[in-house]
C-alpha cells in the first residue's frame, strides 16, 4: 500500500536523524556510530563512497557536532586546480617567493588551524604534494613556499575520494604511508541503493525543501513511483535523486502527485513477484470490498468535517498527504462536502 503515511513528514523524520543527516537504515546507522567514535577525537577521517553518497555534508557535520565546532572548516579539493597552485593553496607562500608572489599568502592549513581541513578528492594529490602532505601530517608543522623556517600547525584533517586509494597504493598511484595516515579512521558511506527505505525519506525530504522554498501545495509519491525509486540503481546516488526530484516538480506544474511520467529517466519496473505492490491486492473480490468501504469511510468522514481535509485526516489517523493520495485514488473532491 502507499508509503504516503510512513514518510509523510520530513521534519519528523529530520529530528530523528542524528547529525542532521535523513536516512535511518541499518547502513547509514553504521555511519552514525562511525561518526558518534571519532567526533571528539584527534585521528584523521577518511570519507569513501561513490560519487553524490554525502561525504561533504559527512565531512560538515563531523565539525558542527564536534568539539572543533568553534574553530575553522576550511575545504580544499585536490582535484579542481593545477599542481603548482594546489601547493601554494595549501602551504601558502612568501612574498617573492616566486614571478607574481607580491604578497604573504596565508595556506589552507594556516587558517584550518584548530579546525578541520577538508581535503576533498584526495585521490587526485599528485605524488610531489603527497610527499610534502605527508611531512606536515607527522610533524604538524608547514613551510610556506619561499619561507625558510616550519611553523606550528594544530589541524585535523579529514580526506575524501569516491576513488579506491588501496588500488591506488597497490599500483604505485598514491603513498601507503600517506594512505595509513589519512585512514586512521576510515568511514565509507553505502550507495543510495542500498539505503532501502531510505530513498522515499530523502525523497520528501527534498519534496518539503522545494515546496517550502517555492510555497507550493502538498506532493506526494504515487506508489508505483515509490517502487520505481525503490528499484534504481542511482549511479549519482543521493545527488541524483535530489535533482531528479526538482526536475519532477518542474514538470508536474501544480499535480499533488509525482509519478514515473514525472521522471523521464527512471526506467520502468519490470512487473514480477518480486514487486509485490502490482500484484498483491490487484485484482480479485477482496480489493474490490475493501476499496469500496476505504471509499464509503472517507465520504462519511468528510461529510462529517465538511470537507474539511485536516480535520479529516486527524480524524482518520493519517497524514493529509495520505489521505489527498486516498482521495485522488477513489476520485472524491473534498470541496464538494464543504458545508
Ligand atoms: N544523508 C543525506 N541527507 C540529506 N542530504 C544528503 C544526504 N547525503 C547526501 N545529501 C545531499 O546530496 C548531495 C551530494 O552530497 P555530497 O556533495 O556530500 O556528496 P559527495 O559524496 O561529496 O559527492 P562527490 O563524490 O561527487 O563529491 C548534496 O546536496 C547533499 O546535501
Ligand atoms: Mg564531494
């Protein structure tokens, strides 16, 4: 039957979900007490998981729980400049210390310092700077580009790659040494597919967000949407859907309800056993009985609360969302009750 009851309020769902991060499966839980052991500790994180699984927002919420809150979060990633730059990002430089070093140029771990540096696609370091990445990690000190003398630093370093670093350190790409030194506390984060229920809660979860940023109506999930999500493979994982759905809610233009016409890129369930909700009560006298008292019940209540729909629903024991989905589906317009 609908999922419509279950999931039918994020905010609900958001307060049980520590570190503000939704999803309440068994893995994710596992990253929860993951998270929960190194919060206030010093050891290195090393955050993997494939593309759009949350390692960032993982990554932030290890430093708004923990006990460096207070102090810096500064992100650099290793991919996004050439080597020579990245360098002088990280370490900083002097003045002169090269054509064009006109000034002092404080480094990304001069002001993570007592914070955490986030050192977003670590996979992606160059060998020369892994060397140089590796020194500051032992002796927590830095030697800006054109300084003569090291400093100092107090930094936690939390790293990320959606990259296999042990295949990496097995074909001579990335440093063992760095790679013990960075996975003192490893943390992968599973792929959306494997999140179960998880992808329908993050589903309304990013349905409340638009409809509360746009002040839209209420909108639900139709169940053969629901199964559909349920058996995608999401290679973009949690990124994928959330722009999936603002796709969907572009499209829908003023439905209540999303459906797979809503989302061109979701290939089609393949009806089987396996998926239980198209053949359950599909057919047969019993689904004709029960539809026909669901729908007699909901005309009686409405009669009742004057097409009030709120006042229905508490009435009912349901979420209005839920009882719009039971509407829909029997065909009934509440307004046709209003007193
Ligand atoms: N558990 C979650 N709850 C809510 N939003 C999430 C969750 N996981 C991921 N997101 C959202 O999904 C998007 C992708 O997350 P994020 O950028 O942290 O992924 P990533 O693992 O760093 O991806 P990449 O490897 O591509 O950099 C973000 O908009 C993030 O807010
Ligand atoms: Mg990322």
């Amino acid at each position: 039957m609908a999922k419509q009851n279950q999931f039918s309020s994020s905010r609900r769902v958001a307060s049980e979900n520590p570190y503000a991060l939704i999803g309440n499966s068994l893995p994710m839980k596992r990253v929860y007490q993951l998270i929960s052991k190194v919060l206030h500790s010093e050891a290195n994180i090393l955050l993997t998981g494939e593309t759009g699984t949350g390692k960032e927002l993982v990554a932030k919420a290890i430093h708004e729980y923990g006990h460096r809150r207070t102090q810096p979060f500064v992100v650099q990633n290793c991919a996004s400049l050439p080597d020579g730059l990245l360098e002088s990002e990280l370490f900083g430089y002097r003045k002169g210390a090269f054509t064009g070093a006109d000034r002092n140029h404080q480094g990304m771990f001069d002001a993570a310092n007592h914070g955490i540096l986030f050192l977003d696609e670590i996979g992606d370091l160059p060998l020369t700077l892994q060397a140089k990445l590796l020194r500051v990690l032992q002796e927590q000190e830095v030697r800006p580009l054109g300084d003569t003398e090291y400093h100092k630093i107090n930094v936690r370093v939390i790293a990320a790659t959606h990259r296999n670093l042990e295949d990496m350190v097995a074909r001579g790409e990335f440093r063992s040494d760095l790679y013990y030194r960075l996975a003192h506390f490893p943390i992968e984060l599973p792929p959306l597919r494997e999140r179960g229920d998880d992808i329908l809660k993050l589903a309304y979860a990013f349905i409340d967000e638009i409809v509360e940023r746009d002040r839209l109506g209420l909108i639900s999930i139709h169940d053969e949407l629901a199964v559909a999500l349920q058996h995608y493979e999401f290679p973009g994982n949690v990124r994928e859907l959330k722009s999936m759905i603002e796709r969907a809610i572009l499209l829908a233009d003023d439905t209540d309800f999303l459906t797979s016409q809503h989302f061109p890129n979701l290939p089609p369930v393949v009806m089987s056993e396996s998926h239980p909700i198209e053949n359950g009560l599909s057919n047969g006298l019993l689904k004709e009985l029960v539809d026909r008292y669901e729908r007699q019940v909901l005309i009686d209540y409405l009669k009742k609360h004057r097409g009030n729909q709120k006042h229905t629903a508490t009435a009912l024991g349901v979420a209005r969302r839920t009882l719009i989905y039971k509407l829909t589906k029997h065909k009934i317009n509440s307004r046709d009750w209003r007193a």
